[in-house]
C-alpha cells in the first residue's frame, strides 16, 4: 500500500540481455549470446506470482518494460513473457499505458506484431543520434536506416503512441549534429520525445576513455548550448516540455514515469530492478543466473529497506521537482500533514534566492534558469532531513 493506503498500480519489468554492450552504459544489463533466456522468463513469471500474492495490485494503470533491451527476446519468447504479464496483472486493456523499449536495431514486423497483439501499445525507441558515425561512437548496434524501418514497421504493427530517446553531449557531437538529430527526430511526428544528456558512469568503457582523457566530450558551455537548443525546438514544434528530459503532445505525456516522478507505489520485477512498495524499497539480485535461482525459491531480494519519513519527504521534492509544473503543496500537505514551507524553509528559500525555484499558486517549479541547473536544486534536497 501507498502512504495514501493505495494499491500499487505501476508495474516495472526488467528484461537485462543486449547484443552488446553500448561504451556509456551502467544499466543491470548482459550480452545476449549464451544466456538461459527461457528460465529468466520463467523466473520472472515466478516473481509476478509471487509479487500479487504478497501485495496485491490496485487497478493497474501502467506497465513498462524495460532493459536491457526487451526486443531482443524472440517472437517466441516475447510471446511467452506477454502472456505471464496478461496472468499476473489480468486487468490490463489497452486503457492503461503499456511500454515497451526497443532498439531499432532488433526489431522486425513479425517481432512487432506480436508485442502488439500481446497488448503493448507504447514503444520507446532508443535512436539517440542520427549520425551513424556518433552511433558507432557510443557502441549501438543500430544505424538510422534501422530507426526508418524499425519506425515504419511499428506503424504497420498497429502502434500510434511511440516516442524516441535522443542524447547530447555525445563524444564528437556538435550543436549542428545535434540540431540535425532533432530536426529528423521532430520529422518523424511523434508524440512522445525524450533527449537525455551522457553522464559517463563509473564501470563503462567511456569511464576507462574519460580517465585516459580519449573521450572528446562537448566542453560545458557547449552541452549547454546543446539543452537550449533542443528545447528551443521542441516548444517551435509544439511540444511541452513536462519534465527535465521529455516532451510531448498534450496527453501523451508517459503515465509510467510520471508514478516515479510523483513518488508513488511501483512493482519493480526481475533482474536488478528496483521496487516502491507500501513505503519499502527493494533492488533484486542483479546476475541472471542468481537472479533465476533465487526467484524460483522466493522474492528475490537483494536488498530491502523501509524508506523513512524524511527520505520520503525528500524524494517528494527531489523527484517531483524534474516535472516542470512543480510540487504541489496541497499534496504534501496531504501525504505528510505537514507543510512543505515548515520542513524545508532552508532548501526552498535559498533555490528561490538563487533565483532557481518560483513559487506557484499550489508550491514550487524550476523556474528557467532552474531547468538548466536542476541537478544543482535537487541536490539541495538530497539528505537535507535524513542526514540530521
Ligand atoms: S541497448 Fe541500452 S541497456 Fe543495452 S547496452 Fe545499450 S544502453 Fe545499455
């Protein structure tokens, strides 16, 4: 249950296999070849069942699938998987919001179809540039003529609601090349667009580049350059800009993330993942063949911990401060029954002196110069209550 005492209504599910591994990414994921594919989705079929029976679910209003690369299962095994989904959270339709990530490079029309058939009905694509130069650059498997195909057969599959990630700040990126990416993102007439900055990660190849200093990164000023840019765009083609990193048309904003965002309940299932559950968290086993063993004896659990008053309080700001519109006082109010001034009277006087927060009707948003520095204002919130 929620501190709203709600059912938990988000699902998140991790398939952690690529084909290879991109140089920038620490995400819980595994090259494909020679992993027991069949019994991770058994195990994970084994941990849904395992999940309702412990919590059961309220109406479930979005499931993301994510990696990890879930379109690199076959239509055989996504087939399998879709249909262990349909068991354990039987209420789905295609009234709810169900995601899966694709990468253009595996995908095809029959793979499609059977995701969508299998009730999927959002995909986000994972094009991140349209160089083939940057791409080889950053280790991704696709080339654009892949996004055109990958895109032109999800249409044929039946799927209207896509969106696709870019990147900037990409080693031998320039503002040109970036402009051209979203001009050819924007072409494409989607509703849904997310454009993330690189951060180089520790335990990525990029890591070993940047500490040798092979990695040529765009300078500071540049990837600034770059987020107005991009946001100058978008907002000329007519997307709202609702959170940090995402865009879209009115209503296609992406339910799943905005639970994250509002710091609500979400299952967090498979290999790695993280879950949000009746103020616990929990992150699972991360290796896949741990990961199998331990879920088809129990909640494969690597860690669980109850998140405290303060830690959630601190999240409600932390996370909820990425979706432009703010905070919501009278929410707080409402989770905490406490007011959002009297707890963090420091952190929201200093961001709005700093000129970073402006007060709204209802609380507090990034004002614009905040949108740049964001990572500077959320910091400000980060163990300002937990840490005493
Ligand atoms: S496809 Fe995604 S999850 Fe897989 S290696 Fe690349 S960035 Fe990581």
């Amino acid at each position: 249950m929620t501190a709203n005492n709600q059912r938990t209504e988000a699902v998140y599910i991790h398939i952690p296999f690529c084909t290879n591994k991109c140089f920038y990414c620490d995400f819980n994921s595994y090259v494909l070849k020679d992993q027991p594919v069949m019994d991770y989705l058994r195990a994970l079929d084994k941990e849904m069942e395992l999940t309702v029976q412990a919590n059961p679910p309220g109406r479930i209003k979005s499931i993301f699938v994510g990696g990890g690369t879930p379109t690199v299962l076959k239509p055989n095994e996504m087939e399998y998987f879709l249909q262990s989904v349909k068991r354990h959270f039987p209420e789905w339709s295609d009234r709810i919001e169900f995601s899966m990530e694709a990468n253009p490079g595996t995908t095809d029309l029959e793979k499609l179809s059977v995701m969508r058939e299998g009730g999927v009905n959002r995909i986000s694509f994972g094009v991140q540039a349209f160089q083939n130069s940057l791409l080889t650059g950053i280790g991704r498997i696709h080339d654009t003529d892949d996004v055109y195909r990958s895109l032109e057969n999800a249409r044929a599959a039946g799927f209207d609601n896509m969106s696709i990630d870019l990147m900037f700040g990409l080693p031998n990126q320039t503002l040109d090349m970036l402009a051209e990416s979203v001009d050819k993102a924007l072409e494409l007439g989607l509703p849904h667009y997310s454009i993330y900055s690189l951060k180089v990660e520790e335990n990525t190849l990029f890591h070993t580049m940047y500490q040798r200093n092979q990695l040529p990164l765009p300078d500071e000023e540049d990837e600034l350059n770059m987020y107005l840019l991009l946001m100058e765009r978008m907002k000329a083609a007519g997307y709202k800009q609702y959170e940090i990193s995402n865009f879209a048309k009115p209503g296609f904003e992406s339910r799943h993330n905005m639970t994250y965002w509002r710091n609500e309940d979400y299952y967090g299932l498979g290999a790695g993942a993280h879950g949000y559950v009746g103020r616990q968290r929990h992150v699972n086993i991360k290796g896949v063949n741990p990961y199998n063993e331990a879920a088809n004896q129990g909640l494969p659990r690597l860690e669980s911990f109850e998140v405290s008053r303060e830690e959630a309080m601190e999240d409600f700001l932390m996370v909820g401060l990425r979706v432009l519109d703010g905070v919501s006082r009278s929410r707080f109010r409402q989770q905490f029954g406490t007011s959002m001034e009297e707890v963090f009277a420091g952190p929201l006087n200093k961001m709005v002196g700093a000129g970073l927060l402006d007060s709204t009707d209802d609380g507090y948003k990034l004002s614009s110069k905040g949108i740049l520095f964001g990572n500077d204002v959320f910091a400000e919130f980060i163990g300002s209550l937990s840490a005493n």
